[in-house]
C-alpha cells in the first residue's frame, strides 16, 4: 500500500510505519459510508480514498497528542509563539467525522438514496 500512498496517490505526509494502521482505519470508515450510503468508483478511487483518509487520521491523531506544528514563527519584527497550529484547529469527533467523509468525496461518490 505504501508503494501505491507514494507512486499513485503521490502522499509525502506519513511513513511507511504510520500508513498500515491508519489505512485500516480509513478502510474501516469507508465500509462504514458503504453500509449507510451509496458509494461509487472504481478500485483505484477507493484506494486513493483511502490514502486521503489516512492522511486525515493521522494529521488529527498527532493534534490531540500535541505533537508536530510550528511552535514560533517570525517574520520581520513581527513573532508568534504558541501551542503550534494544532491549537487552533477543530479536532472534535464532529470535525473529524466531516473530514473524513469530505476527504473521501473527493475521490468517490456518496450519497443516499437510489
């Protein structure tokens, strides 16, 4: 999966060791959409889907741990410390679910009815 995260999809954002847990946890919430909505697209979307997915999830699983971000930044004589950027960012379960599901509209698509 990796291989197809860094050819295909053309992902730079995780390593090959953050990807196999968080894919299968984008694959999880995708079976999810496919059980309550109608979801389409071929194998390579769904795979693409995937990695847009898993980027998603780890992004927001390294804001509630605190970590990565800029924490200073100066630009001329103006400078901003803080928390880093996570701190200012939406990471409610409300938020992630509608990222997950925005993220994985962009490769297929969901929607209800027939």
């Amino acid at each position: 999966m990796y291989r197809f995260y860094v050819d295909t999809y053309g992902g730079s954002a995780l390593t090959q060791a953050e990807l196999p847990e968080a894919a299968k946890r984008a694959s999880e919430v995708l079976g999810q959409y496919e059980r309550s909505y109608r979801v389409t697209g071929d194998e390579t979307a769904r795979k693409m889907a995937i990695c847009a997915m898993a980027e998603a999830i780890v992004y927001f699983q390294k804001a509630q741990n605190g970590e990565g971000g800029l924490r200073y930044a100066k630009v001329g004589t103006v400078s901003v410390s803080g928390k880093g950027i996570y701190s200012a960012v939406d990471i409610s379960p409300q938020a992630q679910e509608r990222e997950l599901y925005r993220t994985a509209c962009r490769y297929l698509d969901i929607y209800r009815g027939v």
